[in-house]
C-alpha cells in the first residue's frame, strides 16, 4: 500500500502547480491572448475608474432630451437629458459585477456536480446529466424571463438565474474533463488511503482540470454578460434611474437616428467586453490544446 | 341652448341645396352679413374655408392595435378602435376645437326642463344609418339603454348614472323624453363623448363589437375589418352633412410600432400617424413634404398619492412631495418640452377651471420644513409605474431626481403593464397613471370620489364628507354661474388636500402627409388628429 502512495506521489506532485502556471504563459504568448487582455483592462478599468471621471451627475438633467452632443455633454445627452458620458462611465460597474458574480456561482455549482458525477459514475452521475440536460434544454434567456416575471425584478434573482444557466455547462465539461482523471493511479492511491471524498475532488481531481476549467470560465463570462446586458435591456435588470449599459441601449432606443451616442457607447462597450473575454478564452484553449504552440515548453 | 353660428350656416346650406363653403363665397361676394364678421374669421382660421376636393383613399397609421381590436359604436378597446369608432358612429352633441360643446350631433334640440332632471332630446331629421333605417326616437332610446347596461360594462356608462333605465319615453318619431334619477348637470358631457354613439334599434344587444351589420350615421360604412391588421371603411352616399365626406375611402392601420409607423409615413405608406415620439418630431419635420401637427390636449400623466395610507395620509406629506416637483423641469425633460405645465389639477380645458389658483412652484425649503413637522425627514418611497403612456415612466424618474434634493428617496419600480393593472392596481400608495381629456365634473365621478371605477388616491378622505356633499350640489345646478361656485369650491379642497401631483399635460403629435388638408393646429381634442377628423369628414386632399 504504502508503495503504491510513494509512487504515485512523485507523479502527482510537481503535476499539482505546474499546468496552470503552463497554461497561463503558453496563453500568454499568443497576440490574441494580448489583445483580449488589454480590452478587458480597458473596459474593467473604464468601468472601477470611469465614475471620478465622470463630468456630471449620472442622474442629474444636463440639457434637453436627446440633446446633441457639445459643450459639457461631450456626448450629448439622453431620452430625458442627461449627460451620456457619465451615465456611461458609470454604467459598467453594475453589468460587470453581476456577470462575474452570476459566473462565479456557475462555475462552484457545475465544477461540484461535474466532479461529483464523474467521481461516482452509475446512478447518480446519470440522474445529474440527465437534470444538466434538461436545463441546457431550456433556452437560458426564456429561464430568466420567467424567473424574473414571477419574482420581479431582483438583482439577486438575476445573478442566480444567470448563474444557473450557466452551470450545467459547467458540469458536463468538468465530468469530461475529470472522468479520465478518476480513473488515474494518483486518485485510486488517495482513495485507498482513505482521504476524505471532498479532499480527494477538490484536492486531488480538481488540479488537474484546470486549464478546461479555465477555458470555460472565460466563455461562461462572455455569456454571462450578452446575457446580463439582455435582461437589463429588456428592464429587467438594473432599475432606472441606475445607470447601466443594458438599460441605457433601451432607454435611448428611441433616439438613435438622432443621437445615437446613448446607444452606441454601451453597444461598443458590451461588444468590446465580450470580444475581450472571449479572445481570453480562445487563447486559453489553444494553449491547453496545444495549437499555435511556439515550442520551447 | 341653440345652434352656433357654423351649424346655422350648415343648415341654411343644406335648405339652399349648396355646400358651406360656396355659400360664404358668394354671400361675400354678394356682400351679405350672413354669419357676421366673428363666425366669418373663425370659420377662416379653422382653415375650412379653402375649398375641399373630392376624392381619394385616406390611409392612416394609429399607433397601438392588436388581435383585440374591436369595432362598436359604445365601446373602445385599443387605439385605433377609436379610429373606427369615429368613422362609423356619431354622438348627440360634441365637442368643438375648443372643447366646447356644441349642438353640431345628431341632436337638433336636447334641453331640460327648469329643474333639471326631465331632457327632451330631438334628433335631426331625415338621417339615415348605414343599412339605410332612418334615425328615429326608438334608436336613441335604445343606444341609451345599451350605454347603461350593466351586463355590457360600456365604456360611456358610467357618466350616465343618472339615467333612468325606466324614464325613457318616445314623444314622437324624432323626440326622446328622458326622466333622470336626479337633476344632472353633466348629462349633456356624458352623451357628448365619443364612446356614447347612437346606434340603430337591436344593435349588437348582448356582446361588445359583435354587431352584424356594423352600422352606424357616420360618414364612412363599414367594408372590411381584421383586427390587428387594417379596417376598410367606404364613403357614406348619403350622409347628412352637406358634401362631407371628401375622400371615396379610408383604410385605418394598426402601427403599434414607433419607428415603423413613422417610417410609413416617410416613406410615403401612409398619409398620416398619430402619436409621434417627441424624438422623431425633428426627423419628420425635416422631411419635405412631411409636418408634425402639434394639439394642446387635457391628458394627464399623474403622480397618485393615496390619501389613506401612510406616509401620504399625513397631508403635510402631500403637499411636501408636491412642492417637490419642478413642473416646468418634468415638462422639459419628460415630455421633451412637448406639453405644458400643471398646477395639481385637472380639466384645464372646462370652462369651469378654476385660473385664479395660484400656479404651485418648487419650493424644496418648505418641503423640507414639512416633512419635518410631519416626521417624514427621510422618507423613501415606492413609485410604481409602467409604459402605459408617454409620461409615466418619465415624469417618475424626472421627480424621483427632483426629490433627492429634499432628502426624499423615490425608488421607481417599472413594472409592466400585466403587473401593474393586475391585483394592485388602484391600491399601490404611490404610482403614476395616465387620464384622457374631461371635463371637471365628469373626471371626479371617473376618479375622485369612492364609487369612481378608477380613484387612485381614494380621495376624498372618508371622514370629510365636505367634497362629496359639494359634488352632489353641483350636479343638481343646472345654473352655470351657480355651478362653478361649487366647482370652484371642489377644486381648491383637491388643490390644497388633494393626492394628486399634476405636473403636466401632454401635447398630441401626429404627423401627415402636406398633401394632406382640413387639418387645424391647436384643436384641443380627446383624440389625436382633430379627433380622427371628426371621423375623416374635415380632411381631404388638396
């Protein structure tokens, strides 16, 4: 027994830090990489920074609705004639915190049940697919509408509805991932030692999954916001007069042959966000999958 | 209660067999005084004394619309029914461009006895419904009837309380007498909406818009109809006014869509839209050949606090919260400066509007100091509010903004519409609302008083029977100078106490075709487009 545990230790070991470490840097070196990175500091940084830049208040009437862009509304103003630089600037904050935290309860949700179905297989990892399927059945954004119309409009509701749908995702991917990984002399070798079921998933398997895992994480984002910035363009996210990227594309609708800057700035932006993590995730998953490799590693 | 000027020049035109407008040619060339110099310049400033064209097929886009369009004499569901409405029915008296109401209807004579609550109606002679049955005492006893059926829950029914089901007796072929439950001083209002249209003996009795055939006097009939989609109205041969109407059709289209109704009407689709959003008004202006017409109307977008639930039964709280409200302020930024200011009441365009109330400003000093002394330093409300119509959801975030600058927290909750006319509707303590054009009288029995179908601020306070006892007297004086004592008296206990913040009216903006003639500037309509044209008849093409 004890045999079995020295020897698979040294495999697993130095295995433990290195392929995210790996990962990052392979990622690194490809441009799209790059680009997707600067984009994402771009607009993250536009979104923490904007605000004390901001030369009004996001809520204050600055001129006539739909006023056209010049004097201190450098961007003119909105369907009830406030500044849209500032609403702007201000109206990154709500979008990317909701997608990061809708994303963060997808990802803790899919990885446990993705680790615990390819850990127990049989029954149990059929029965959780299976409840995986039918909520990748549903079309996400109709999952959210109903949530939302009987519940109301919540915040809270949004970020777990979001969360939700992106979780079985997720999970398959994990148990793709992980089913090969069970099966390794390492985790048998852990088992027979007796390590607790929960320190064996996320202390053995999980390491190892890292870089899909990565990989997922960043597309689930781009989805997370397409999805976030819909539901408040649709009103039901972030409530007037809070100003937000998705909100203020369908509080300026009207004025786009007009004034098309209320719409065009968080149009931009939400393009941009989404390009930025989604060329991220691409990087990844080419350096995972060894395309575009360099060589050197 | 006699004609007016114009009516009688249509009269005489109808006896001498020529139309209105040849007749004021050759009596100026003739150099005759006929309707003296007054009627002669108002008939020229309502721009009909341009010779009008026959001819032609009116094609109208009416915003709003869909698959529970109905069309009935009585009745309105969305829109463009009211549209259809206009083109096929017509009313006993009506309103005028100034919304005052004349005996320009089917009525040649509707006058009460000394008291008040006996009303002889007598309708024209010689008009005919579509299906060709002459309009007789018979059909206005019926329509009336229908109007207060409670089974049928008519739109116009509820301004015709006083009605005695039982108290209508034909005196002859063309004469109603009609015995009221009480004097009623706003009967003739209530037939002058254009939901109380008369309809012929046996008119679709049990159901709304089931009628078979669908006739009415109007000046167009009926041809074809898919609800949702368009109605196909054709001119009416034999219509009673005098060479009305000008276009051989009309084709009435539902365009709940903005930007492709106003597209429609650039691109030439169309002769003429209602309802422009205040942000296309610059785009079809720019257009040649294309205009906005722009009408003052009396349709209010209120803030509605109810009075018999915390905070606002403190009245000190209403009156902070509409000191609160910079109106000139929301009217800009709500409307887009398309309409103009209020002063917490409704029913400007009544004759009995009280002017002399003082036009109520921002004062956020003194909103503070109340809220203070009613313990309401912080306060933070709910405002509920949905897409109902142009101004609710506006004028709630422009007065949320407002109120911060008093400490007040006005959180607005849009809803949507299945939300906020559901379960809660009327009983929300805080919520905007939308209200069509009315006379004062007519608009407290709709809303402002406890048997109104829809009293948002459950005003008046229960214990004061003060506003009632007032309401009731004014029914009953039939003198005018008299009733608007009383009125004046009822509008300065809602201005002072009232759960109202009236901040502003909305202007219509509809948009037509240059091609396009008959259309009046400013006509303060309940309708958009002059009233549909008073059903298509004042306009044609030039």
């Amino acid at each position: 027994m004890s045999g079995v545990a020295a020897a698979a230790a040294p495999l697993a070991l130095p295995k433990r830090r290195r392929p995210i470490v790996v990962l990052l840097r392979r990622a690194w070196r490809l441009p799209r990489t790059k680009v997707g990175v600067l984009l994402m500091l771009l607009l993250v940084g536009t979104a923490l920074i904007g605000p004390f830049f901001a030369p009004h208040d996001p809520a204050a009437f600055a001129n006539i609705p739909y006023g056209k862009p010049g004097g201190s509304t450098p961007l003119g103003t909105d369907a009830l004639g406030r500044d849209v630089l500032s609403r702007f600037l201000w109206g990154g904050r709500s979008i990317l915190g909701l997608s990061t935290a809708a994303t963060a309860i997808g990802l803790v949700l899919g990885v446990s049940i993705g680790l615990v179905s390819a850990y127990s297989r049989g029954l149990l990892d059929d029965v959780l697919m299976r409840i995986m399927d039918v909520i990748l059945a549903f079309p996400s954004i109709v999952l959210a509408l109903v949530a939302v119309s009987t519940v109301g409009p919540k915040l809270w509701l949004i970020v777990l509805v979001v969360g939700l749908t992106t979780m079985p995702r997720v999970a398959r991917v994990t148990r793709g991932a992980s089913a090969e990984i069970v099966e390794r002399d390492f985790v048998q070798a852990a088992e027979a030692l007796g390590e607790p079921r929960a320190k064996l998933l996320l202390g053995e398997i999980l390491p190892n999954i890292t870089s899909p895992l990565m990989v997922e994480a960043s597309l689930r984002l781009t989805y997370a916001i397409g999805l976030i910035a819909s539901l408040s363009f649709l009103g039901f996210g972030e409530q007037p007069p809070a100003a937000d990227w998705g909100l203020m594309i369908n509080e300026n609708q009207q004025g786009l042959t007009i004034q098309p800057w209320g719409v065009l700035m968080p149009v931009i932006a939400i393009a941009l966000l989404t390009i930025g993590t989604s060329l991220i995730g691409d990087g990844l998953s080419r350096a995972s999958a060894g395309i575009d490799r360099t060589g050197g590693e | 209660m006699r004609e007016d000027e114009l009516d009688r020049i249509d009269e005489e035109a109808r006896q001498r067999g020529i139309s209105r407008e040849e007749l004021l040619k050759r009596a100026a060339v003739a150099g005759l005084a006929l309707a003296g110099s007054g009627g002669l310049a108002q008939i020229a400033r309502a721009g009909i004394a341009a010779t009008p064209k026959r001819g032609g097929q009116f094609r109208v886009g009416v915003a709003g619309g869909s698959s529970s369009d109905i069309i009935d004499g009585q009745d309105i569901v969305t829109n463009p029914d009211q549209a259809r409405l206009m083109a096929g029915f017509e009313t006993l008296v009506g309103f005028d461009k100034n919304f005052k109401l004349k005996f320009n209807g089917l009525a040649e004579e509707l006058s009460p006895n000394k008291k008040g609550d006996v009303w002889t109606i007598r309708v024209r002679h010689g008009i005919e419904f579509h299906n060709g049955k002459t309009l007789g005492a018979e059909d206005v006893i019926y329509s009336l009837h229908r109007l207060i059926d409670p089974k049928l829950k008519l739109f116009g029914g509820a301004a015709l309380s006083s009605v005695n089901p039982h108290g209508m007796k034909k005196l002859d072929k063309r004469t109603v007498r009609l015995h009221l439950k009480h004097p009623d001083a706003t009967i003739l209002d209530a037939l002058g909406q254009y939901v109380a249209g008369i309809v012929p003996v046996g008119y679709s009795p049990h159901a709304i818009g089931k009628a078979k055939p669908n006739v009415g006097t109007g000046p167009y009939k009926l041809k074809s109809f898919t609800p949702g989609q368009q109605s196909v109205h054709v001119r009416n041969p034999n219509y009673w006014r005098h060479g009305q109407p000008y276009f051989d059709g009309v084709v009435i289209i539902d365009f709940p869509d903005d930007t492709a109704r106003v597209n429609a009407l650039l691109g030439g689709q169309v002769d003429a839209i209602t309802n422009i959003p205040p942000a296309q008004v610059g785009i079809v202006n720019g257009r040649s050949g294309r205009k906005v017409l722009e009408s003052p109307t009396a349709q209010w977008t209120p803030l509605c606090m109810r009075v018999d639930t915390a905070p606002f039964n403190d009245a000190r709280v209403r009156k902070a919260m509409r000191l609160i409200a910079d109106r000139p302020q929301m009217v800009k930024q709500a409307l887009s400066g398309h309409g103009h200011v209020g002063n917490d009441m409704y029913a400007p365009f009544d004759t009995a509007y009280d002017h002399a109330l003082p036009q109520r400003h921002q004062d956020i000093a003194q909103a503070k100091s109340l809220l203070k002394a009613a313990g309401q330093t912080h306060l933070t409300v709910d405002l509920q509010s949905t897409n109902g119509a142009l101004g609710m959801n506006e004028g709630a975030q422009v007065f949320a903004q407002q109120a911060r600058a008093a400490g007040v927290k006005v959180n607005v909750k849009i809803l949507d519409s299945g939300t906020f006319y559901g379960a809660q509707y009327l009983k929300w303590p805080f919520s905007t609302d939308f209200w069509g054009t009315r006379n004062y009288l007519s608009q407290v029995a709709a809303g402002s008083i406890p048997t109104s179908p829809y009293n948002e601020t459950h005003w008046p306070d229960a214990a004061d029977r003060k506003f009632l006892t007032l309401y009731r007297e004014a029914l009953r004086t039939i003198n005018r100078k008299k009733r608007y004592e009383i009125e004046h008296e009822m509008m300065k206990l809602e201005y002072d106490h009232g759960g109202y913040i009236i901040w502003g009216f909305s202007n219509f903006l509809d948009g037509y075709n240059t091609k396009l003639r008959g259309l009046v500037p400013g006509w303060k309509g309940v309708m958009q487009l002059n009233n549909f044209g008073s059903g298509f008849r004042t306009f044609w093409f030039g």
